[in-house]
C-alpha cells in the first residue's frame, strides 16, 4: 500500500510540475540557456556558423597566410639572371691603379626549370593543406554544433528533473511531518533531488566546455554567448 500510495503521488506531482512549468518551457523552447539574453547573442544557424568559421576561423586564416608566400617563391623561381658582364679594365685613382671587374653567373642545365617546378609543387601541396583545413573545421562545426544542441536540451532536461524532485521533496517533507509517510521515504526524496542537482551542475559544465570549444571554432571571444537558431 505504501509503494502504491507513493507512486499515486509521484504521478500527481509530475502532473501539478508539467502544470505549473509549461509555459516557462515553452518560452525557453529556443536552443541555448542563456535564451532569455537572446537579444544580446548571437543567434545563429548552422549555416550562419560555417560561414563565420570560415571567415574567422584562426587555422583557416593561418592556413591561407602561407598561400602568397609560395606564389612568390614561384615569381622568384622565374627570375633568369643577367648576362655575364665582365672588364679588365683598370682606372688610375690617386697614382695607382684599380682594376674594375663586373660579372654575373649564369646558370647551366635546367635549374631554373626545376626551380620552377618545384614552386609549383609546393603551390599545389599548400592548397591541398588549405583545403584539408577547410574540411576539417566545417566538420568540427557540425559536430560542435551538434553537441550544442543536445547539450542544451539535456541541460533543460536536467533543469526540469531538479525543478520536479524540489517539488517531490517539498512534498514529502510535509507528508513526513503529518506522519504520513517514513522517514525512509523522505531522506528518498531528499537523496534524488541531491542526484538530480548534481547532474544539473555536470551537464551546465559540459555545456560550458561546448560552448567554449564552438566559439573558438568560429573565431569567437570564449566567453561570448551563442544561441543556436
């Protein structure tokens, strides 16, 4: 009888909570909890977050860097020397003589073809790195954009379990006190509501971490606030 008397009145919380609950869930239905600031973040979409990333995006930006720099080596890979110009001339200055000698190498074989090719192969290689680059961060985009939005509604999960259990304990607490129920029962509902505000603090940290992890995706300060469209 007790077991069923408990059960009767955990079903008729969970009825009064979802209750009393609805709205302010329904108002919180856009991803992120830091909903009610919403104004003040950026509201994003999964497209809007590649688009940012591949703008701001610190390994995208590094990566691209290096491409004129190779351009130039094949410039200079180009570059044919001058003509060899040479004198045996010898000029009087201050009563003695000073000879002149002007010279310039020139290169034998197909140096500068492989020089050139070389520049070129480095060219290619540094847009390969660019490119795998690129594939790599859109995919971390989609994976942290992913965690995001699971870890946001397993944090509003968490919020709600605690939010039921406060209710639940509150509860047995007065039905302890009227002698309804055993003590047993009570520190029960006090255990659980323990447990459910102790998950709440592990899924608001993991969720931090996400949101830390996204922002330095998209090239954001990490401590700036997203919400996810």
């Amino acid at each position: 009888m007790k077991i069923y008397s408990v059960l009767t009145l955990l079903s008729t919380c969970l009825f009064i909570f979802q209750a009393c609950f609805a709205e302010t869930i329904s108002l919180n239905s856009s991803i992120g909890h830091g909903a009610p600031n919403a104004e003040k973040a950026n509201v994003l979409s999964l497209q809007e977050s590649l688009d940012l990333a591949l703008k701001n995006n610190h390994h995208i930006k590094s990566a691209l860097a290096t491409l004129p720099i190779v351009e130039a080596n094949l410039i200079i890979a180009k570059y044919i020397p001058n003509p060899v110009i040479s004198s045996n001339a010898e000029v009087v200055k201050g009563g003695s003589f000073h000879p002149a000698d002007l010279w310039q190498t020139l290169e034998l074989g197909r140096k500068r073809h492989y020089r050139i090719q070389i520049a070129k192969e480095q060219i290619s290689k540094t847009e390969l790195e660019i490119s795998k680059t690129i594939w790599e961060i859109h995919t971390k985009v989609h994976v942290g954009y992913a965690d995001l939005v699971i870890g946001n509604e397993l944090y509003k999960l968490a919020e709600d379990r605690t939010e039921f259990y406060k209710i639940l304990t509150d509860v047995a607490e007065k039905r302890f006190k009227a002698g309804d129920i055993s003590q047993l029962e009570f520190k029960r509902a006090e255990l659980e509501l323990l447990s459910s505000e102790n998950s709440l603090s592990d899924f608001n940290g993991k969720l931090k971490k996400a949101e830390v992890e996204f922002n330095h995706l998209l090239g954001n300060e990490v401590n700036e606030e997203v919400v996810l469209r």
